[in-house]
C-alpha cells in the first residue's frame, strides 16, 4: 500500500488562460513544474495527474513516460466542468484508483514555485503533529477591514509592518489528508488542522493572464539565487573548455585552409572583471588549432590545450597551485568535460551543451557558448561576491 499519493488535478478547459496547463512558462509546460518536484521526493509513493485531456496526457507521456511513479488517471467529465469542485475529482479518484493508499496530498499545477523541500517538511510536520489535513500558506503583513471595521488590529494601537504579526493565507500550492478523513468529510482537510508555510513568493499562482508574466519573473529570480548560491564560498579559480564555451562550437574554414571562430567581446569584458577579484582563469582544451592559442593570449588567460584526458591534468594543475577541486568551477560542453564537471566544486554547462553534460552540471546556463555564456557567468560570480 502507498503511503502518499499525489494528486495532480488538470483539465482541458481554462477561460482565463486557454492552454494553460501545458503551456510553456519559461520554457517548460506549467504542469512540469509541481509534477517534478512531487516525483522528486521519496516520501511520495504515486504521482498521479488526472485529466480529460488527450493533449495533455501526450504531455504527460512525453515528459514523465519513463518515470514509474508518475501514472495517468482518466478524469470524469463530470468532475472537470468549471462548476465542479476539485473534491469532486479527488473523491472520483480516490473511488476508482485501483491501487490503495493512506494519504492524499493535492497539489495544484497553478502553483510552479512548489519546490521538493516544501513537500518533505509538509509530510513531516503532518505527520509529527499527527494532523487531521494540513494546508500551505504565505504569511501577509497587511491590515485587513471588513464592512469599515480593523478585523486584525486596533488603529489606536498601529504596529509598525515590519514586526506585525499578521496572518497566514492559503497559498494553494497543497493540502494534506488521509484516505479515511477525505472519504468521511468530503474535504480536502480535515480537522486538526495545521499550516505550512512558504515562502512570500508563492502568494502567486497562476489564474489570470497576468498572474503568468510575474510568476516567470519569479521563476528566474529564483534559478538565479539558487545558481549563485552553487557558486563556491571560497572559490579560487574558474577553468573553462574553449570550443563550445569560447566559442559557438563552429569553425570558419579558408580557401588555404586555415581556420577561424567567432568570440563574444562580452565574454572578455567578464573574465577581466572576476580577474580583477583575485580569481584565477585557464583554459583547458582538446582544441590544437593556434586560433585558441591567440585568442587566450590577448585576453591574458593561460591556456592548455591539445588536451585528450582533462581530469588528471586538471588534477595535477590543482595540486601545483594547491587548489582543492571544490574550490573551483569548471564550464564545458562536450563529454570530454564530464569528469572535471563532475568533480568540481561547482560544475556549469552552457545552454546548448551536450544532453549527458546537462545531466551532470549543477547548473546550466541560460546563453549558449560564444554567446555571452561566459559573461553570464561571470556576472553571477560577481553578485555573490557582492552578496558577502
């Protein structure tokens, strides 16, 4: 029997939004994103996303196909109409899945900053607090009226914002109850309730139109934060491959045979900035061609190149410069980068880097090589050099 199910609500129609649950937010369909956090943990035994769409369920196949824990659930029309109420699909469901099940977590699509840890605390504390159903929340500090009246606090006795209390607002992100509890009461939570709380950010999910440009704002900022924050504490030295990285993995091939690439002058700008921080940057290259050569010296970047097995001639050039490998950052974009992302304290790939190089780096770039990738880079390296 499965511990916890989650369940994934999406339907075909969506007025206020047309498409909504596949349609692409920064780059990803909506419903990726909870979908992926819930399959991410182990506490959840089944995800399950219920739909009466054809489109969607493709969607689903496409992303989720080779995932075991992911299922599909055919959706009754009846409990996908905008008069329905989603503890109408949730009792459909709960009566027709064949597989049994102790508890039920709903998590709504609409929600995309849902992250895997908000799940794991919202399973422990339901369970340590042993909770009849447990719902999420965003804290406000605002003063609310009602029909000319403080419903929260004495205007006499005005709290600054900044240490008001205030209170707690269901987010919509996910709820938490048991099999028993949803079939005897027919509600998503039951009684003794507890919260669990988000972060500020999460106050948006995405009803209207213009819910959908805040929340990629949000989606950004976020991967942003959370990229510098993979940036090491102590970092010493950034090396990076130059075909793919440098460049956008292409060659100009003259009439007598020699050979050019097309740089970013951005990229250049980047490296003297994190230079100038103390930071050191090499170049470490399969690439023979002079062109390396010449473009590594005008931006005064010391260069090994020729190179087939790059991590033991990392290793070595670490030793020599008593540098430990968590302490640096290594970019690449083919295979032949894979062992040095890999044993890197912070391993980045650029955009359009090979798909088994993306698997292994902690992050990936948003620019793709010869492109501002390096610049992007850099730039991160300096905000949270800044931050500290």
């Amino acid at each position: 029997m499965s511990k916890y199910i989650a369940f994934i609500p999406v339907r075909d129609g969506s007025k206020g939004i047309p498409g909504k649950n596949i349609k692409l937010l920064n780059g990803k369909p909506l419903l990726q994103y909870v979908t992926g956090a819930a399959s991410a943990i182990e506490e959840i035994d089944k995800v399950v996303i219920s739909t009466d769409s054809d489109e969607i369920r493709d969607v689903v196949q496409s992303l989720f196909g080779d995932i075991d824990k992911v299922a599909l659930f055919d959706r009754d029309p009846a409990t996908a109409s905008d008069d329905a109420s989603t503890e109408s699909a949730m009792l459909d469901f709960t009566a027709r899945f064949n597989e049994p099940f102790e508890n039920i977590i709903l998590i709504q699509a609409t929600s995309p900053l849902l992250k895997p840890v908000h799940l794991k605390e919202g399973i422990k504390k339901y369970e340590s607090e042993k909770l009849g159903g447990l719902v999420s929340v965003v804290e406000q500090n605002r003063f609310i009226w009602k029909d000319d009246k403080p419903v929260n606090y004495s205007p006499e006795n005005r709290s600054r914002r900044q240490t008001f209390k205030g209170h707690y607002i269901e987010n919509g992100a996910f709820y938490i109850t048991s099999r028993t509890l949803l079939l005897e009461n027919k509600c998503r939570i039951s009684e003794p309730y507890g919260t669990y709380k988000m972060p500020w950010e999460s106050y948006y999910e995405i009803d209207e139109p213009a819910d959908w440009g805040r929340v990629e704002q949000l989606l950004l900022m976020r991967k942003e934060r959370e990229s510098a924050d993979l940036i090491p504490k102590n970092l010493k030295a950034v090396v990076f491959d130059f075909d793919g990285v440098f460049t956008d993995n292409k060659v100009i091939v003259q009439q007598n045979g020699d050979e050019a690439v097309i740089c970013d002058r951005g990229d250049g700008m980047g490296i003297s900035t994190i230079k100038k921080l103390g930071i050191d940057v090499w170049v470490l290259s399969k690439e023979q061609n002079p062109v390396l050569k010449s473009r590594c010296e005008k931006l005064d970047v010391p260069c090994i190149h020729g190179v087939d097995d790059k991590w033991p001639l990392l290793k070595s050039q670490l030793n020599d410069r008593n540098y430990s490998a968590q302490e640096i950052i290594y970019v690449g974009n083919d295979v032949n980068d894979i062992e040095c992302i890999q044993h890197s304290g912070c391993g980045v790939a650029v955009a359009d880097s090979h798909p088994d190089v993306l698997k292994v780096s902690d992050f990936v770039l948003k620019k793709t090589g010869g492109n501002g990738a390096i610049r992007e880079l850099c730039d991160l390296i300096l905000k949270k050099k800044a931050a500290h």
